[in-house]
C-alpha cells in the first residue's frame, strides 16, 4: 500500500499527520504536486514534482494509485477517479469518499461551481482548523486500520 498526496492543497497540518502516521506503520507516501517540494529525511516520504499542465498532479496521482492505495485529496473529480479504480480516498477534513458518496460529492460540488460562475453563491471553505485536524487523524487510523487487514 502507498499513501499519495494531493500536496498542491493539502494542509500543512494534514500532511504532517499522514507523515507521522506512515513512520508508525512503515507506509510509504508520494507527495505530487506543481512545485518543487522540500526533502524529507526518511526513505518513506517521498516527491514527485509534475509539469504546470491543467490537472498535471491528479492525472498523475490517477494513474499511479492502485487499488489498496490510499489518496488524500480535497479535489473530488479526482477522488471519483480513484474510487473507480479501487482506491481509497480520504479529504483533508476527514470526509472518506467511497463508491456510495463520491458521485453526490462530484454533483454537488459541480453544482457550487455553477451557482458560484452564475454569482448566486461566493467564497469558499471555511479554513483549515482543531477540529479538521481531528476529524482527518481519527479517519486516517481508522482507514489504515482497515486497509491494513
């Protein structure tokens, strides 16, 4: 099993719990993203620097991840990707998204798009906070918990 990450917009504090997590359980995880990213000092942590092209991170996530993978990312047409492959997806504030959810997530979130370049709805989600943190490291263990079996 990896863990990749959606590291363009990815909570800092999200990643360092995935990063904890993996040193506990000796899972590797891939960062991809647009921009360079810092080294890290262990084997398990590892990058992949993609191309500025629109989509660049998650077609290469998409394609990489295989079922019994784990994604973090808050980017649902991703997420509908790796679920159809088999793959596990969880969001930075610890929503889990499976074959039951991901397509009333992709229609809602398609449906805020719309309503937002229509001027009917504006700003977005709220920031990062304590209780996203906990909600994503209680998903997360339980996640791996599970995938570990």
């Amino acid at each position: 099993m990896n863990i990749w990450i959606d590291a363009d917009a990815c909570p800092r504090q999200a990643r360092e719990i995935v990063f904890k997590a993996a040193q506990r359980l000796q899972i590797k995880v891939v960062m991809v993203a647009n921009q360079p990213m810092q080294r890290h000092h262990t084997s398990l942590i590892s990058s992949v620097h993609v191309g500025d092209g629109f989509d660049a991170a998650d077609d290469h996530i998409a394609e990489s991840a295989t079922t019994g993978d784990l994604v973090i990312t808050a980017d649902i047409p991703l997420a509908a990707r790796i679920v159809a492959k088999g793959a596990v997806v969880i969001d930075p504030r610890g929503d889990l998204l499976d074959e039951s959810n991901v397509n009333d997530r992709l229609a809602l979130r398609d449906l805020l798009y719309d309503l937002r370049n229509d001027g009917v709805v504006s700003g977005g989600p709220a920031p990062f906070g304590a209780n996203d943190r906990k909600r994503f490291a209680a998903t997360l263990d339980r996640t791996l918990t599970r995938l570990a079996r």
